[in-house]
C-alpha cells in the first residue's frame, strides 16, 4: 500500500442501511468523481477534537482505498485519508 495522503475534506456518500443498523458506504463522491466502493475492510471509532467518528476503510475498482469517517450526530461525512494508486487520481 503506498502512503496516505491526507485529505479531511467533506465528502457525499451513498450508503446502505442493514438489518442490524450498521451504515455501509456504497460510493462517495470526491474531485468531481462518483468512486463505488467494491470492497470494505475494517471499521473503528475514534475521537477527536470531541467528535465521535465512525471510521471505514473502503477500496474503489482502481484498487485505491480511502478512509471515510461518519459523524453521526452531525449526519456528515469526511474523507480523511486515501492511498492513491501512483499515477494518483
């Protein structure tokens, strides 16, 4: 995996709702671009500055994975983090 770039930037996010409440991303859109998520890896909570986030790691098809963090109480959603392929976006 290369290194992450640091993004934190807000993002809109298509997700699924399951049965059990979880929230699944299924694309986010980021520098004019519709990415689907084709794969996801883990998830974990973490807070910072007073905010809880709902942390996920997801793939794209160009095999580029992304952190995506969900503030529930804020119903907002960033892009913190993504691991470009070397030719980048």
């Amino acid at each position: 995996m290369s290194t992450p770039e640091t993004v934190n930037q807000p993002v809109l996010v298509e997700a699924r709702f399951l049965p059990d409440g979880r929230v699944q991303p299924t694309a986010f859109k980021w520098q004019g671009q519709t990415r689907r998520v084709v794969d996801h890896g883990r998830e974990w909570d973490e807070t910072l500055e007073g905010t809880t986030w709902h942390c996920y790691l997801v793939q794209t098809a160009q095999r580029e994975t992304f952190e995506l963090r969900l503030d529930d109480d804020e119903a907002r959603w960033v892009l913190a983090r993504a691991w470009l392929n070397e030719q980048g976006v």
